[in-house]
C-alpha cells in the first residue's frame, strides 16, 4: 500500500456513504472482521509453507484469496452479488464451523471471531471498495506489516472515541510502565483474564522480545501469553492483533473469567506474571457471586477479579493490577477481606497513585497501580503519588499519556524513599499492621493533596457515593463496636 497512514480515513470516507453504517463504533467492527480475514488468509500462506499438508479450517469458496481478492478481471463479486455471498454464505459458513475441543487453537478461533459478529453495510459496490482497499495491505511484506501494526493501533485508540465506555483500550504508556516494572524472564506466562484488545499481552511481548536468544527462547515466547476475553468485539480484535505481532497461536479464548469457582483452580491454571486492567463499576449476574467464598463475595466486578487474580498467580509469581480508588478507601465486608487476604498471603510492595486524567476524557475515574508478588505475606507497602507532568493540567486525546511522564516513578523505584511535598506524603512507606489495624484496611495513602473539580457521569457519581456510604457505615460500625467492647470491660 502507498500510504498506510491513509488506511483508516480512505475507509471511513468510503463507509460514511452506506446507510447501513451507523456511527464510528460499527464502521470499526465492520473493518474488524474484514481485516481478521486478510490477516488470517496471510498466516495461513505461512502455515502452508512450513506444512504442505496444512488444512484449512475455511472452506474453499470462504477463504479470503477466493472471494474478496480483485484480480482485475471483472470477475470479482461486487454489488449485490457480494452482498448475497456475504450475508447468506459466508457469516453463516464461519459460524457453523465444526470446532470439537480437539481442534487446535489457531483453527478454532475462526469461529469463535465471527460468533457474534455483524455485517453492517448494504451497499454492495461500497464493500468491494473497503474491500480492495483493505486486501492493498502487503502482510507477506515485513516492513509494511509492521508499519500496519501501528495503525492497528491506532484503529484499538479510536475504540475510545467510539464506544462510551472506553473498556478496551488501556493507554499505551500505562501498559508499557508495567511490563517494564515486571521485568518478564523467557519461559514465564502470563495472563490478563479481562485482555480486551490484548493491550497489556502486547507490552508484555514488547518488553520480552529483546531477550530472545534463540530458537527454543522464541518457542517459548510464542507460549507465554494468555488472555481470556468475555465481550466478542474486543476478542476479535485481541486475536487480530496477536497475529500481527507474529504469534501463530493465539492463546486468547471467548470467555468469562468470572464463571468459574476460585476453589476449583489448581496449579495448573495458575501463572508467573498477571497483568491486567479489571472491568469496574459494571456489575455481573447475581449468581457470580456463588463462585467465590462468601466474604470475598463482591457485587463490584473489580473486587472479582482481585480474588481470581490471587486464586491464578503461582507461588513466587508477580502482579501489577490497575484498580480504581474506589478499591482503596473501601472498607466494606468483602474489600476489606480482599485486602486482609492480600496483606497476609502476598507480598504487596507496591502502590502507585496515578492522576485521574489518565484515562480522560473517556472515564475521569481515578486509577491505581497495585505490584505485589506470591513470596512472602506483605511486611510494608509503599505508596507513590504521580503528580502531573509540568506544562499539564490534564491529560487529554490531544495531549494523551507518554511512557515519559512515569520516568519519575521509576528513578523513585530503583531509589526509594519517603517524599512530602507542602506537608503532603507523595511517597510514603506503610507496614501492614498501620494498614489493616491502624487504617482499617483503608490503602486511601499518598493520594492527591489538590483535588480539581470534576463532572462525573451520573452513573460514576452514584457508584462513587455508594462505595464511600458503605465505607463510612463500615467504618461507623467498627468504631461503635470498640466503644461497646470498652463499655463492656468497663462494666466488669
């Protein structure tokens, strides 16, 4: 292709004239399942080389090169010739696919990309054009493959524009910071069990490749990631970007993480590094909770995914998990048994206050970074607040988030100490009694001295209010409690 940086606006100029597409959110789930197909026709070329017995999963007449490829003829299926393959033949071919649990993982995610896949467009002349344009894309072309990785990426960025709640994209800067602080070892796996678009596994593979050595340090990085994904858009995209980044097999499953009980994990289904972005402030069926011990039973999907977090990380595994504060200041019954648990059977060492503008404008929920490790119960935390870059109030689309700005943290990390900054900690260490007996399991710590006005979403706001009511009920609770223990001594 010419010029890759037109890609995405050649299409969408093209889209913006078919009535069947309403709205960015659709023209980018349009251009997902086209580009999943001009991908995996590419792979299958390779698979084809490195095997000549290798089968299709697709059939024939369903197989990209077959249908969608112009030779220039006038033979190519256009108009409503297409739009008939298109809706009758293929979608229904690719989501009956006959995949049993012995088909392997590269031929089975076929089917489960298209399971609930749409297509949007009506006007047949239009899709041959998106099509042509998009099958342009040289991937047998290292260069211009790698060059269409980032604007793979800039087409995941646009997912937050697109969809309101901005789920799948967790910025850049933010991915790469963790990986980095993790530093990844070859022959590790890690897993992210809400991966979305595969941000957090494609840092991970970013900050490990460079230790490939050799052919058997690269079959193992090909083997170190896994990702489950309960949403099938972003599942598709996830598998997508995995075979842009050169994995063969892509170990990322449709699927929710939370459907399963925590008592039934066992060493196998654990794994050395966890990375990963909880879904929060969303909630799940009622009967979710029956897959977690009582007091770990949340009704927020974030405190969830903490416990499957520690149920999955293997003895001497490590972690970093974004949460938001709301996990901090709680006390209620199940985050306050989240954190006991936490404090007394890992080693969380590590907290890092980042600004609420990191992810804005799309959530201006204010985020935290949480590194602890299965080693040892937790003996002190430190906690760390990132201030704003100077020449910033807030981050922004324009002015987004660069790994740069974390370059504080890290000078602070290989270096720490306390900080305090007008009489406000920036950088304080805490043992884990002062967190579970002295603050009540509130990790509300170093936080930001000079909070800024801000407009929240409805729902943000009542999430935001019902979190901070069940903490001080808790908190009340436990003060009157003590009062009555005193008053009961005292009596004796």
């Amino acid at each position: 292709m010419s010029n890759l940086g037109s890609f995405v606006k050649r299409i969408r100029n093209i889209m913006r004239n078919d009535a069947g597409v309403n709205g960015d959110a659709q023209r980018i789930e349009q251009i997902a399942w086209l580009l999943f197909l001009k991908v995996y026709d590419s792979k299958e070329r390779d698979w084809h080389m490195d095997d000549e017995n290798y089968q299709s999963i697709i059939p024939e007449e369903c197989r990209w090169r077959n249908w969608a490829v112009d030779d220039r003829s006038g033979r190519a299926l256009t108009s409503e010739n297409l739009m008939n393959f298109v809706n009758n033949t293929l979608f229904p071919t690719l989501q009956g696919l006959n995949v049993t649990p012995d088909t392997p993982i590269r031929k089975s995610v076929v089917r489960s990309t298209f399971e609930d896949a749409n297509n949007y467009m009506k006007d047949g002349v239009l899709l041959r054009q998106v099509i042509n344009v998009i099958d342009e894309l040289d991937l047998s072309d290292y260069e211009e493959s790698h060059a269409f990785g980032e604007i793979y990426e800039s087409i995941l960025r646009e997912l937050q524009s697109a969809r309101s709640s901005g789920e799948f994209y967790t910025p850049r800067a933010v991915t790469d910071f963790m990986a980095k602080m993790i530093q990844p070892k070859i022959g590790e796996k890690m897993a992210d069990f809400a991966c979305g678009t595969g941000g957090f596994i494609t840092s991970w593979l970013k900050t490990l490749a460079p230790l490939i050595k050799t052919t058997d340090d690269r079959a193992r990085y090909d083997k170190s990631i896994y990702g489950i994904e309960k949403k099938q858009f972003p599942y598709m995209l996830c598998v997508t970007n995995m075979l842009l980044h050169g994995l063969d097999i892509p170990r990322i499953y449709h699927g929710n993480s939370l459907l399963r009980d925590v008592l039934d994990y066992t060493v196998d289904d654990q794994f050395d590094v966890i990375l990963m972005n909880p879904p929060y402030g969303g909630s799940e069926k009622a009967d979710v909770k029956n897959h977690f011990p009582a007091d770990l039973a949340s009704s927020e999907t974030a405190d969830l995914f903490m416990s499957v977090i520690m149920y999955r990380l293997k003895r001497n595994g490590r972690a970093a998990v974004i949460l938001p504060d709301g996990f901090l200041f709680g006390t209620d019954n199940a985050k306050a048994a989240i954190k006991k648990k936490l404090l007394s059977e890992f080693n969380l060492h590590t907290v890092i206050r980042m600004p609420s503008s990191v992810f804005s404008p799309y959530t201006p929920i204010t985020t935290n970074i949480l590194f602890f490790d299965r080693t040892k119960p937790t003996s002190e935390t430190w906690f760390y607040r990132l201030d704003m870059p100077e020449g910033y109030k807030h981050f922004s689309k324009t002015k987004p988030m660069k790994l740069g700005h974390f370059e504080s943290a890290i000078e602070w990390w290989n270096n720490r100490r306390e900080i305090s900054i007008d009489g406000f900690d920036k950088a304080k260490k805490y043992t884990s009694q002062q967190l579970s007996e002295e603050l009540g399991y509130n990790f509300d710590q170093c936080g930001y001295p000079h909070e800024e006005e801000e407009i929240l979403d409805p729902m943000d706001l009542i999430q935001r209010y019902e979190e901070k009511r069940a903490s001080l009920n808790d908190e009340i609770d436990r003060v009157l409690a003590d009062i009555a223990g005193i008053l009961g001594g005292a009596k004796q």
